[in-house]
C-alpha cells in the first residue's frame, strides 16, 4: 500500500471507511436518478422510487452474497 501511505504523510489523520462493497453501486443509483430529473425524462419521484428500488435488490443481492457482512434484513 505504498500510494495510501504516500497519501496518508501528507495529510494528519486519515480514516478509511468500513467494508461497504456496495457503495459505489448504491451512489450510482443516486447520480442516475438526479441526470433523469436534470434531463427531464423523469420526475424527481419517479427517478427517486426506482433508485431505492434497485438499491434494495443491490442490498439484498450483498446479504446473500456476503452473508457473513452482517447485514440485517
């Protein structure tokens, strides 16, 4: 991990975030939903409703996957 700690001396406190494999996954959902408000072919509603929806199956597909991460149903 030479880069992190290279990165880690130039800074005075660096925390990493817990094991979340998802995450850039679920922010996808997030930044999809607000281009369809921003380009007008959904509303905010309907663009938000379907990111929570395929953010479940994306939380759902990690329980099962890794069940061992702890994630509660």
């Amino acid at each position: 991990m030479q880069v992190q700690f290279a990165f880690a001396k130039q800074i005075p406190t660096m925390m990493y975030p817990p094991r979340t494999p998802v995450l850039f996954e679920l922010g996808l959902e997030l930044d999809l939903a607000a281009e369809k408000v921003i380009r007008g072919t959904a509303s905010a509603k309907e663009a938000l409703d379907l990111a929570q929806a395929n953010s479940q199956r994306v939380i759902e597909r990690d329980r099962i996957e890794n069940p061992a991460s702890g994630a509660k149903p």
